[in-house]
C-alpha cells in the first residue's frame, strides 16, 4: 500500500474523530498528500541538476525561484541571423578587406515572476560559464555589466509590463510585428537586442542568470559630503592667485600687486593637506605699461602661461617667462577685446581654463557691449609658440549690461557659463556651440563661483557650498566654508576634493563622489562602455548612468511552505508553519514538474522538520502542521499502556548498513552556483559502519552550510540505523501524531507513523536524539574563485613620435607611433589617419602588438639624472653596458610635439608599473636635450611602428584615431599631431650615439666611449 494511500486512510479516521463525515473527507485528502510527502509513488522532486542547460522548446515548464538562484532559462523567441558587412581598405593604395559579423535579437525566460510578491531582481549574468554581468554589491567588473546592459532588456513578470519593442520590430516569421508579441505577464524574461552570435557561427551563446526573489535595487548611492580640512594661504595678489586641476591636490599660481616686466609669477602644486610639492618661478610674466596693473594669471606645467590686463583689456601668451604673443579673438584687435570691469574681472569668474597640452578657454564680458559675452577657445600652434586666433567661439550671451558672466570647464573638458542676471545655465559642446540653455530655479544671487562635477551643480554663494543634482536641480546638501574675503572666487574639484579659492586663501573641502559627470584627472572613458570611467584599475559609472547594485535577499522557509501548498488549495487556512518562521532560506528552485509534496520533503531534508496533520481543541478543521525536529517528550508511555493482545516488535538493521560517511551536494552561490559536496564521517568502536551515503539537494547553500546539514544528517542516520520500534496502544492516544516524540523505556523516540487497527493506534517509532539536531560543524574553505576576465577592449593609448631613422629597413619617410590598452581585454587597434582636419578618415595601420607606453610623473630637467615614468602597459628592467651598447632600453620622451631621445641603465620600481629610472644619457640619435614635464608621454623604442607619410605633408596637422578593436570608432579618442618628418629617404639608421667620443654611463660612474 502506497504512502498516499495509507495516508488518507489515517486522515479520514483521524478527521472524523474531529469533524464528523466533513472532516473525515478534508482528512482524507490532506492525509493522502502528506503520505505523499513521505513515500512518494513516480513524481520526483527538484533535484540540484534542474535546468542546467539552456533549451529552445514549447511546453517547457517555467521555474519557480524562491530566494536567490541561478537558472538557464529557455529560448522563447528568436530573430533572424542578421549579417554585418565592413569593408576596410589596408592603407593607401592597399586592398580592401571584407569581413562578416553575425547578430541576433532573442528573448530567453528565465522563471516565473516573484511567488511570493515583490519583483524579481537579476544580479549576475554569466554566458558559457564567464561572467559577463554583475549588478551585485560584490560588482568586479562593472564595465562588462555596462555593456552587457546596453543590449539587454530585463522584464521582472510584472503583471502589467508590455510587449517589448525589440521583438515586435521582428519579422512575421519570426513572431514579431505588433499585436503579435505577447507582454509574458508574470514571467521573469530578458530580451538581447543585436547579440553577437559570430563566434557560435549563429548559434545562440549559452547563458545562466542568477535572479532573485526578495531583492533590493540599491540605486547609485548620493555623493558623500564632507567638511573643510585644510587650508591655506596663496599669498600675493587677489587678482593674481589662481588654483588649477591636479591628479592628486591641486596646482596654483601668485604674483605680486604690480606685475612689471621682469616681474616673478609663482606656481607649483599642493597634495591633500595642501602642503607645497613643487613651485617654480616664470619671470617677466607681466606687461605693466597701462596704469592699472590688475593681472589674472593661468600657467600650463611652467610652460605656458597667460597674463590677462583685468580693466585694459589685454591678454598675452607666454612661454617658458617669456613674452610669445597677443592673444586676439579677432584678426587685428589687440586690445580692447576684454572688459573685466573691477571686480567683475576673469578673476571674479573663474573665465580662464587650461584644458590639456594645447587649449585654452577664456570667458569675455564688456559691460558697454552685451554682444562681448562669449567663450573663445584657443589651441596653441606649435613649439615655437605660434598661436592662431580662436578656433572656436560661442554665440553671444545677450544679457543687460550689468550682468556678470561666470565659465567654468570640467576635467573633461565640457564647457558652461552662468548669465547672472537671468540665471542661464549654459552649455556648450567642444567647438562651443550651445546644446542645452536652462533658467536655473535656485537662488543665484551673490553668486561667486561655481563648478560641475559628479553629476552635480555646485554653488559658491555667501560664504557657503551648494550642492544641487545636476538632472533636476533640487538641493543634495550645503556646508559652510571659512571665507575672508568677497572678492576673486574659485572652485575646482579633484578626485576627493573640493578647494575653495576666497581671494588668497585656499581650502579644501573633503568629497568622496560615487559617480562621475566627466572623466577627472587620470581617468577615461572606455570606447566600448561610455557610460563608466576608469583609472585602469578602479571604476566609476557615469553619473546618470542605469546601472543600479543589488542586494539579493532571502526567504522565509515559513513563506516558501505555506506558498507551496496553496498552489494546490491547501490554504493559510489549512496550513500551520509558525514553527519555520525565522528560518531563512538562501534559495531554492523548483525548475522541473512535480508535486508539492516532493517539494516539501526536499526542504524537510535540509531543514529538520516534519509536517503532519492534526487539529488544536480551538480550531475546526485539522491543519497541516510544521513540526522541528528536537522538540519536547509529549508524552511518556509505559508498558501498563500497552495494549496487552499486540506484542510490540523491535528491530535493528544490520550493522554494516550504518552509514560511516554521508555527503551531501547543493549548489554554492559562492562558487558561481557549481556543486559543492561536503561529507561527514563517523567511526565508533561499537558498532561496524561502513557504509557511504551520497544525497544531493536544489536548496542553494554554501559550503559551510551543507557542513551543518549534512552533521546533522549524519547524526540522524547514525541514531536511527539503532533501530525502530512499534508499538500498540488503547484508542486514547490517538490524540498524538507523527513527529510527536515520546519517552518509552528512557529513550526517545518520534512518531514516524500512525495508523488506526481495530480500535487501537498502531505507532512505528524511530530513536530521536536532541544533539543530532544541532551542530557546529564548518565546511571545508571553497577554493579561491579566479578573478573573472574582463572582456572590455578599453581606449588605446596612442603617441606619435617625430624622430629620426630608427631602423636601415625603414626606407620611406613617416611617422613613428606607439600603442596600447589599458584594459586585459585589449586586442590591438585598427589606426585612422586624417590629412583633412577630420571631415574623412583613412585605415592606415592594424596594430596589434602593444608598445612599452606611459608618462612622465615628474619634470625632467634637460640635464636631469632620474626619470620618474608611470607604464600603461608593459614593464622596464636594468641594463648591462653590453646592452646599453646595443640600442637596449633607448626611450623617447615628447615635449609639445618634440621628441628627445634619452636612454637609461637603471629601472627602479617604486610602485604598481611606476619605475624611477636612473644613469640617463640624454639627447641621442641627434635629438636634442630639452626640459620635460609631468605627463609628457615616455615610449621604449623597442616596440614603436613605422606610419609612412607623404613627405607633402610636412607641417600640417595631422589627426590620428586609434580605434581598439571590438569597439566603435567614434567612441574612441583622436590625437593631432604636427608632422615634421625627420628622414625623407634610404638611408641606415642613425646610431644612438651622434659623435665620436659621446659617452654612457655606468651605475658605478664609470663613462665609456662611443666609437662611431
């Protein structure tokens, strides 16, 4: 007789003893599902290898997540193979190259939508066994996530989400159009919209998505805001003190009251405690002819600098201290171009901005001529200190005559101005032309400066910062600031902080963004997800961008069981599971077709409990009722309560039947979801075991989890394999029920089950034991997951050299360039030459091998001994003489588009690709020694490419592009480059060494001389 069977027939008879023929009906069928539980017939439960693969089939049933899981999912609509043809020409004059990639639209289920409320969250993604996504708290790649998020539409099985619009644009034929695409209500879905499917040759990628039931979106978290902690004074002139980005600190600029020719401009940096780093001197930084003297002043690394006439209305370039040039918006106006007008003056603004190498913006405002309120941008010509009138001008801000005009330029470079008196919010793109225009609707009266960074407004009004979204314009915060003086204000943000220009006096203001507007200083965009920002090791979305973090949640086993059986009409009514609340559940699928009931068991599996049926004197009907395993003796039988006519039976197995080791497999979320098993053994000296269990189940633990379980398990196994005992007894016990225990003969025994004979209970008791229901058991560690590899291509950094020969086999007169990644998912670069100012764009080179690329940290001097470079990719090592005589470890080092070529014999590492390196012989292969500047490129002459350019070109600008393969090209960064060609024919190589008798040196000092 099946389980199912005998349980209807103890429920009906215990059903009737409490509810007459009624309840004998509602016993029966309750009993039946519960003998169901307990010897099921055919059906099986979720087992832990459940939807493992990924399918594409009709009448596939739909999985049940409870908690948190990882599932497959199954294909339930598909597009067409849609082909993708680019043709690309191998340099000029070269053939042209074809080559095909394959995409698909695709919709794959995932589960049923959340069963016990809420919505259901989608936290990893990974496609054949890589992590490509991850929304979690634990976010490793969030670039990945980035662009897997911008083909991917995830739908949580609401009830009132619609078709999506990727499917409906489908053919016909391949279910779409609209009308035809169903909304999937109540199932959890994600639609990939142009997948590539090339290296599959079409076929769809295998994918796993690990969702949860009870999550939380946790959105990206506000800016945290801090309060001063430094300060400091510039010194010198208000009118004259300047402060300026820096990647760590900020840099800043004095000058006296009265600049006269031959006067000293001072700059040099700050770090976060604002204490001095650098400072170096610019003599004859200003003009001093007109009566007043009032200059602002701006200097790029000591090198260049501008001096603008505050009232006069005079700007001059200057290099290196020296008087280079007038600054003219207009050809022929040399002054009277620029009105400050007293304290309205640049300084007032902030209107002045170095922005890289090259370019400059200046805000101008004349209070007689509304039409002066532009932005000029400049870029600066060339080494020898041509410049070029504006290259780029806004349209005029019409305003009255009495406004004031604040410009301010963020670290990447976009561009705003505020029109005081009307409260106009502008933006500009990079050539200056307006794109947004925005009466700002909060108070900007008195306003002194203000900055853009994070995604947020800041305002310096009344001795006080304002923070405000940069979206919607509604206040985050404020904090007060130590000001002295009203005059000469300026904000710049660095990476974690706020420095507040109030005249002379400097301070900071410590921040801690979680997002960024604009890449800041050392930070880029990557080409293949604009939306994040990277230094190369940390990220940062974008500020607005979607991507939200998720806090994956846990269930109730209370919930879960109650949920379970009202799927089949067994009610909260009908239904006691207080004795599992507080009992958490990590997760639990159930992604195949079965009962309830095999559901159920599986959990009582994991968690100890049973679950009879039996009714309370208060309630009317009898229940299903969640029993713990360990609970209190209800009743202690004695054999004067034995019925006298049944001799009661005792059993035992056989000894070698107990289990000596049980393991038990579940899927452990902390290893991506691959089973785990953990094993528990026993020896005694009493009894023989040796037999082994192996159990697996689909609740998800970890493997400190299945420890306890599976000690537990064990402990159980190794009391019950005692033997079990049955009794019989008069027709007054029937009040007790399965899982209760009882004492008889002083040991413990529960109630496994009960069934009515002639009028008697018939109990069949297994031994019970208290400490087997607990544990302290602790899982063997899970091996160290591998860091997942990131598949984001990353920029290609780029540097192009002006150098003589290199190499006898470089027959044709060119360029030198120099690339890498920054990302390990990196795999060359195609590189676009523009001869036209970039209306059209050429493919001149695929490079795939990556050059020994980096920077300057530090300024070096012409004769300098130590240079401090910090690698994007590659690394350097020490020489021997032998190897310096062989061309090894030759750099090149560019300085505003000249190149030096200096060589090193010792590389010391003082950091992460940060090396300082020493021995340096400058001035090689008849280049000439000159001063270097932090951030000037550096380039190992090992791994530089030959670009071959028309001799005709000399002295243009040439625009490159280095597009990293596998993204788009207009995500990817352009770099203009002067070309002045070193060597126009065949000719050999030019040795390092330009002259008899020039030397290299040794680290002991010792000099040897070069024979040429």
């Amino acid at each position: 007789m099946s389980g199912s069977t005998i349980g209807g027939f103890v429920g009906g008879a215990i059903g009737f003893m409490w509810g007459g023929p009624a309840g004998a009906q509602w016993g029966f069928m309750i009993g039946s599902a519960v003998g169901g539980y307990v010897d099921p017939v055919k059906i099986e439960g979720p087992r832990l290898t459940d939807a493992q693969t990924q399918t594409s089939s009709e009448g596939v049933p739909r999985p049940i997540i409870y908690g948190t899981c990882a599932v497959a999912g199954n294909i339930i609509q598909c597009g067409p193979l849609v082909e993708h043809k680019k043709k690309q020409r191998q340099g000029k004059g070269g053939p042209e190259v074809t080559t095909y990639t394959y995409t698909r639209t695709v919709a794959i289920r995932i589960c049923e939508a959340a069963p016990l409320g809420g919505k259901m969250r989608l936290l990893r993604v990974w496609k054949a066994d890589k992590l490509v996504a991850d929304w979690s708290e634990a976010n490793t790649i969030p670039a990945d996530t980035a662009a897997f998020e911008s083909i991917m539409q995830f739908y949580s099985g609401d009830e009132d989400q619609l078709p999506d619009p990727s499917l409906e644009a489908l053919p016909a034929a391949n279910g779409g159009g609209v009308g035809n695409v169903p909304a999937y209500r109540g199932t959890c879905y994600v639609v990939l919209t142009d997948l590539d499917c090339t290296d599959l040759q079409g076929a769809v990628p295998q994918f796993r998505w690990e969702v949860c039931s009870d999550g939380t979106a946790v959105p990206i978290p506000q800016p945290t805001i801090g309060t001063q902690t430094a300060s400091v004074s510039i010194g010198g002139n208000e009118a004259c003190a300047y402060i300026d980005y820096a990647t760590i600190g900020v840099r800043y600029g004095r000058a006296t009251e009265a600049l006269a020719v031959g006067a000293n401009f001072i700059q040099g940096s700050y770090d976060n405690s604002l204490a001095i780093t650098a400072s170096s001197t610019i003599a004859n930084a200003g003009d001093g002819p007109e009566s007043d003297d009032r200059l602002w002043m701006r200097a790029y690394r000591g090198q260049w600098a501008i001096s603008a006439h505050g009232n006069f209305g005079r700007m001059m370039l200057l290099r290196n201290g020296e008087y280079v040039a007038d600054l003219r918006p207009t050809t022929g106006t040399v002054k009277g171009w620029w009105y400050g007008e007293g304290l309205y003056s640049p300084a007032y603004g902030t209107m002045l901005w170095f922005l890289d190498d090259s370019t400059f913006i200046a805000g101008v405002r004349k209070t007689n001529n509304t039409v002066w309120n532009r932005i000029y941008k400049w870029r600066l010509r060339d080494a020898s200190g041509g410049v070029i009138a504006a290259e780029a001008t806004s349209p005029p801000v019409t305003t009255d005559g009495s406004n004031v005009f604040f410009v301010h330029a963020d670290r990447g470079g976009t561009v705003r101005a505020i029109a005081l008196s009307e409260a106009a919010f502008i933006t500009y793109d990079t050539g200056l032309s307006e794109i947004s225009r925005v009466t700002l609707p909060m108070v900007v009266t008195g306003l002194r400066a203000f900055a853009v960074d994070s995604g947020m407004l800041i305002l310096y009004r009344n001795s006080t910062l304002y923070f405000y979204d940069l979206d919607t314009f509604t206040l985050r915060t404020s904090i007060g600031v130590t000001t002295v003086s009203a005059d000469n204000n300026q904000l710049i943000c660095s990476d974690d902080s706020i420095y507040v220009k109030n005249g002379v006096n400097l301070r900071r203001v410590s921040y801690a963004p979680t997002c960024y507007a604009s890449a800041p200083a050392g930070w880029y965009a990557l080409p293949d997800t604009p939306n994040v920002f990277t230094d190369g090791v940390n990220f940062m979305p974008r500020c607005g961008a979607p991507t939200v973090a998720i806090t994956p949640g846990m269930v109730a086993l209370s919930a879960l069981v109650a949920d379970l059986c009202d799927r089949v009409g067994v009610g909260a009514d009908q239904v006691d599971v207080s004795a599992l609340a507080g009992i958490p559940v990590r997760g639990f699928p159930v992604s195949r077709q079965t009962t309830p009931a095999e559901a159920i068991r599986a959990l009582q599996q994991v968690f100890f409990f049973e679950f009879p049926e039996w009714g309370n004197s208060g309630d009317t009907t009898t229940k299903l009722r969640a029993v713990l395993r360990g609970g209190p003796v209800r009743v202690t039988v004695t054999d004067d309560d034995l019925v006298d006519t049944y001799e009661d039976e005792d059993t035992r197995p056989q000894v070698v039947e107990f289990p000596r080791k049980v393991s038990l497999t579940a899927a452990d979320p902390e290893s991506n979801y691959e089973p785990a098993t953990q094993p528990a053994e026993m020896d005694t000296e009493n009894v023989k075991a040796v037999g082994e269990v192996s159990l697996s189940t689909a609740v998800v633990m970890t493997r400190a989890e299945i420890a306890v379980v599976v000690d537990k398990l064990l402990k159980t196994m190794a009391e019950e394999a005692n033997g079990k005992r049955t009794l019989e007894l008069p027709e007054e016990f029937s009040r007790y029920t399965p899982s209760d225990i009882i004492s008889y003969g002083g040991r413990r025994l529960r109630i496994d089950k009960a069934e009515r004979v002639d009028g008697t209970n018939r109990w069949e008791l297994k031994r019970d034991r208290v400490s087997a229901n607990a544990s302290v058991a602790t899982g063997s560690p899970a091996p160290t997951p591998t860091a997942p590899t990131s598949s984001t291509r990353g920029p290609t950094m780029f540097a192009a050299l002006n150098l003589p020969r290199l190499r006898s086999s470089d027959s044709t007169p060119g360029m030198y360039v120099a690339v890498c990644g920054r990302q390990p998912g990196w795999i060359g670069c195609d590189l676009y030459l523009s001869i036209d100012g970039g209306v059209t764009e050429q493919l001149v080179a695929t490079i795939l091998e990556p050059s020994t690329l980096g920077k300057l940290t530090a300024d070096l001097a012409a004769a300098g001994t130590t240079a401090s470079v910090s690698l994007y990719d590659g690394e350097l090592d020490s020489a021997t003489v032998d190897q310096l005589l062989a061309r090894m470890n030759a750099a090149a080092v560019t300085t505003a588009g000249v190149s030096e070529i200096l060589q090193f014999q010792t590389a010391t590492i003082t950091g992460d690709q940060a090396y300082d390196l020493s021995d340096l012989t400058h001035g090689l292969a008849g280049t000439a020694a000159a001063q270097h500047y932090a951030d000037d490129s550096f380039v190992l002459l090992d791994s530089v490419q030959l670009i071959p350019i028309d001799v005709g070109l000399a002295g243009k600008t040439l625009i490159f592009r280095p597009v990293s393969r596998g993204t788009a090209p207009a995500n990817n960064a352009t770099y203009s480059v002067t070309y002045s060609p070193k060597f126009f024919g065949p000719q050999v190589a030019t040795p390092l060494t330009t002259n008899t008798g020039d030397v290299v040196r040794t680290n002991a000092g010792d000099t040897i001389q070069a024979i040429q």
